[in-house]
C-alpha cells in the first residue's frame, strides 16, 4: 500500500481507508490527467454546526424579545444575550469555515 496519496500527495494514517482523508479521492485508482492536486470535493453538512448554533441563537433572541415585551427585564437580557452570543459565534464559525474551504 502507498505511503502518500496519488491524486493530492498527502501522507496517508498506519490504518488506510479506501479513500484519502485529505482529498477524499480513492485510493485504489491513479490520478487522471486532467483532475487537479489541490480539487477536492466539496464535503456535505460542514457548515451544518454553524447553521444550527445560528437558528438556535435567533430562537433565543427571540425568546429574549417576548420577555423584553413582558417586560421581564432579567429573563430578556439573560436570554437574549446568549442568544446574540451564540448567533455571533456561528456567524464567525460559517465565515471561518467559508475562508478555509475557499483556500484549498
């Protein structure tokens, strides 16, 4: 078994798979001429953790919202501030996780 992938050149885990972690090409076929080194395939669900932390952010700042309505002061800047927190954070993850796939 090969030590290095023969589509992109990355080293390969002691435990192979039938495709490379890196590339997510198989293992078993030689590169084509016309596939590039650094093309990889897009990976599904990647930013699925950065849309859920943000619908889970706007649900809390809506939460935050109706206690602001209540006029329950506590509760609207307790919830409502996690949930801005949480909503930023997942901006910054879909944005990081943007950039990266954006450099390969």
């Amino acid at each position: 078994m090969p030590s290095q992938c023969p589509h992109c050149g990355a080293s390969l885990p002691i435990v192979l798979d039938a495709f490379c972690p890196n590339c997510r090409q198989p293992l078993d076929e030689q590169p084509s001429a016309t596939t590039s080194c650094n093309e990889s395939r897009p990976r599904p669900g990647v930013n699925f953790l950065g849309l859920m932390g943000m619908i889970g952010g706007l649900a809390a700042m809506t939460t935050g919202l109706f206690a602001l309505i209540r006029e329950n002061w506590a509760e609207a800047v307790y919830t409502g501030g996690i949930g801005l927190v949480i909503t930023v954070i997942s901006v910054g993850w879909l944005n990081r996780r943007k950039d990266k796939e954006g450099s390969n």
